[in-house]
C-alpha cells in the first residue's frame, strides 16, 4: 500500500471529550500497512465500529496484492477476472483520476514500484536497462466491464495509492447506516470527518512539518477527507541521495517536482487519496492549473524550501504559525 506506519502524515488534534449525552466510542485497526484509528459517537457508535472493522479487513483482503486469496492479487497472476463492486469500483476510479491528471496518477506503476523495492522495503537503485524494461509495462491497459476486468499483457496493479481512501469513504458510509453523525477516521496519512465535532465546532488535523515532528499547518474540517503526500514518508538513502517513494509514472524515478508534500480536501475520500500522489507528481504550478480547471478539491504544498502555499477555498480553513501564500 502506498504508505506505512513509519509516519502518520495528518493527525487528527483530539482534546476529545464527551459532550452531554454524547457518547464516544473509539477502535485502532492496523490494516494496509498502517495503524487506523476510527472515532465515532452516539449511542450507535459501537455497533458502527464494528462494522467498519469487519469492512476495513474485507477490503484489505480484496486489495492487497500480497495476498494470495485478494481480487488484486488474481487480477494480476491471471490477466483479468471477475471481481467485486468494491475492487471494480477501486478500478474505475483510479483510471477517472489518472484521466484527469494526465497519467500523474497510474494504478499500473507496481513493476516500478517493486524495481525501487518500494512495496517489500528492500530498497534498491535499479540500473537503466532494468527501469527501462519496467517502464514498458507502466500505462498498460486496465479494461473495467460491469465486474469484469482485463489487464493489457504484462500490466500489473497495486492500487495502494487509493486503497485507503476508498477505504475511509466506506468506514463513513457505514457510520451513516448506523445513525452516526459525528465521526471521525483517521487511516495513516487518510483522514476523513462525517460531520462536526460532537460540540459543533470543526474537527482539527494537522499537516506534518516535512522538516520535523511537529505540525506545518492545522485544518478545520467538516464533512471532507484531508489525505497527504509527502517525500519523508517512505523513502531510502544511498550513496548520500534520498531516493521516496512517490514514483513519477511518466519517468519510472521519484518525482522531483519541488514539493515536499501536498494534502488535498474534498468530499471523497478516494478521491483525496489519489489526487495527493498525482499532484505531487505533476508539482505545484501544474497542480494549481488542474484545480482552477475542476473545482472539486483544495490542495495545500508545501515546498523543498519550506513555503506553504493553499488555494483561496482553504483561506478560512487553515491555521499556521508560517506565513501561508493563497492562490485564487
């Protein structure tokens, strides 16, 4: 999966306490390579957790491509299959996003991903015949049918730079079945909010300082998903050179875009978890053009000299000790 337990990139801030009659129920689930925290309230807050742990679990399973009896890992020994909703949806989704972002984002990178070592943690620089043998296989075609699927010859997936948003947008799909309105869910470097505080005020997470453990910047979210990409989450050094794992697809290398990190806010939580990668890929300018054109997501950067830039519909919506730079 994309991220590891190593850093958890956006922390939720929980000075939490019940309020009235409102009762907070809370479970930690270590799934998708990351220790997940799920915070719900109510009455109902414990069933709705436990269903989200069985579904956090279910779609792990689904998605792993480690694991031998996931619809990912069959798509890939076979060339295609029958799936699940969950893993046909996954699919569709990443190709909207990877249309959208020019090819930023690409499920289909998991030859170059293992060449860096980047999914079994055994690092490695590939020589240049070996990149570029895996770079053939990177764009290949991801054909998505009702629920069947069919990779083009030599496509291999690893939807870890989704997996968890996706994940997150059902753990709050099911605390609405449930009767929940106040929830939270923090997955790694995923957070996503259902609704407000018990207390009606925002929920608060922090931006990691790329440079440090403390935090770069604090958001007030409600009703939205907040996902961070940086270069320090995973990475490795030799030979003095920092090598992340954040792959440019259009190179088969860790993209050198001059961002440290970039966290999206929108309503989907998939959506955030893809396009954080993609963006931070494509590097702020180009970013910024594709915010203009979609209007369906903010984005705060912060680059490789420590500024901190956000676009204007975060302006009321973000709190730093550092000067922040709006673009309209």
């Amino acid at each position: 999966m994309k991220r590891t337990l190593t850093l958890i990139l956006i922390l939720a801030l929980l000075p939490l306490c019940s309020c009235g009659q409102t009762e907070e129920h809370g479970a930690t689930v270590f799934a998708m390579d990351t220790v997940m925290e799920l915070t719900a309230y109510g009455e109902k807050g414990e069933a709705a957790l436990e269903a989200a742990k069985a579904e956090t679990y279910r779609l792990d399973g689904l998605f792993d491509r480690r694991n031998g009896d996931g619809e990912i890992f069959a798509l890939n020994q076979n060339g295609g299959g029958e799936v699940s909703d969950d893993t046909a949806g996954l699919l569709r989704k990443g190709a909207e996003i990877c249309a959208l972002t020019g090819g930023a984002f690409d499920m289909t990178v998991a030859p170059v991903m293992d060449l860096w070592g980047f999914y079994g943690q055994d690092y490695r620089v590939p020589d240049e015949s070996e990149l570029a043998a895996a770079m053939e296989k990177v764009g290949g075609k991801v054909t998505v049918e009702g629920n069947a699927v069919t990779l083009g010859e030599g496509t291999q997936l690893d939807p870890g730079g989704i997996a968890k948003g996706w994940a997150s947008a059902k753990i709050i799909d099911i605390f609405r079945e449930n009767g929940v309105t106040s929830g939270l869910v923090s997955l790694g470097g995923n957070v996503q909010a259902l609704g407000s505080r018990p207390d009606g005020t925002p929920w608060r997470v922090a931006i990691q300082d790329p440079d440090g453990e403390g935090y770069a910047a604090v958001l007030s979210l409600t009703d939205a998903a907040a996902v961070t990409s940086g270069d320090y989450q995973r990475y490795f050094e030799r030979d003095g050179k920092i090598y992340h794992h954040i792959i440019d697809p259009s190179t088969g290398r860790p993209a050198d875009s001059g961002l440290r990190s970039v966290t999206v806010v929108c309503r989907d939580g998939a959506l955030a978890d893809g396009l954080s990668t993609a963006l931070f890929v494509m590097g702020r300018d180009r970013a910024l053009e594709l915010w203009r054109e979609s209007g369906n997501f903010e984005a705060v950067f912060i680059e490789t000299d420590g500024k901190i830039t956000a676009t204007s519909g975060l302006r009321s919506l973000i709190y730093s000790d550092k000067e922040i730079e709006f673009f309209e």
